[in-house]
C-alpha cells in the first residue's frame, strides 16, 4: 500500500511566508537591540543617596553620590549601596529588554538572541 501525499497544498507559499516573517522579526530584534543600547537605565537606592545610569551596554555611565553617604568610618554601607544600584540598574536592563522581546516574539523564547 502506497502513502499519497496530496501535491501543491501551498507548501512552497507557507515556507516562503515563514521566512518573510522570520526574516521581519529579525530585522525587529535588531532595531530593539540598537534602541536598547541607546538608552539610559538609571537607578537610585538609600533614598537617593546614590544614583547610578547604565547604557543600555550594560556600562556606567554616571554614579552620584550625596556627600553624607561618604563615612570613612562605614566603607562597607557605601560599597553597599553602590553595587545595589548597579544591580538594580543592570536588572531594568534585562527586564524592559525582555518585555519588549516579547512583543516582538510573542512570548515564544529565542535562545541565544539575549
């Protein structure tokens, strides 16, 4: 008994479809990725004693400090709040490029394109 397989059901059209969309959705990540790295993310922590901007590289920018944050005799509380601002400021990063990721994809997950 032979299997048929039924001919010409549009299959050359859905491929080519397919890869239109691909190939837009493409063309959208990297104009996300380009906007993204464009930006500021700032942070600010200990009620605004310390202030941090990152591009969107992930690279500071700036970092703000109030003076009476500066206490030689609590180093530790400044390094501190320096690394939670940057933490924080890392973590908008990630997260707007996520959502904005996900109005492009949908939802479905790209490994490797963030």
């Amino acid at each position: 008994m032979k299997a048929r397989i039924p001919k010409n059901m549009g299959g050359n059209q859905n491929m080519n479809s397919m890869i239109k969309q691909a190939q837009k959705m493409q063309e959208q990540i990297t104009e996300l990725q380009n906007d993204i790295e464009e930006r500021d993310f700032t942070a600010s922590v200990g009620g605004g004693a310390v202030e941090v901007v990152l591009t969107g590289k992930k690279t500071i920018k700036s970092l703000t400090l109030k003076p009476e944050v500066v206490d030689p005799e609590d180093i530790e509380m400044l390094q501190d709040l320096i690394i939670s601002a940057v933490n924080e400021a890392v973590n908008n990063i990630e997260s707007t490029t996520e959502d904005e990721m996900n109005k492009i994809t949908g939802g479905v997950s790209l490994p490797g394109l963030f």
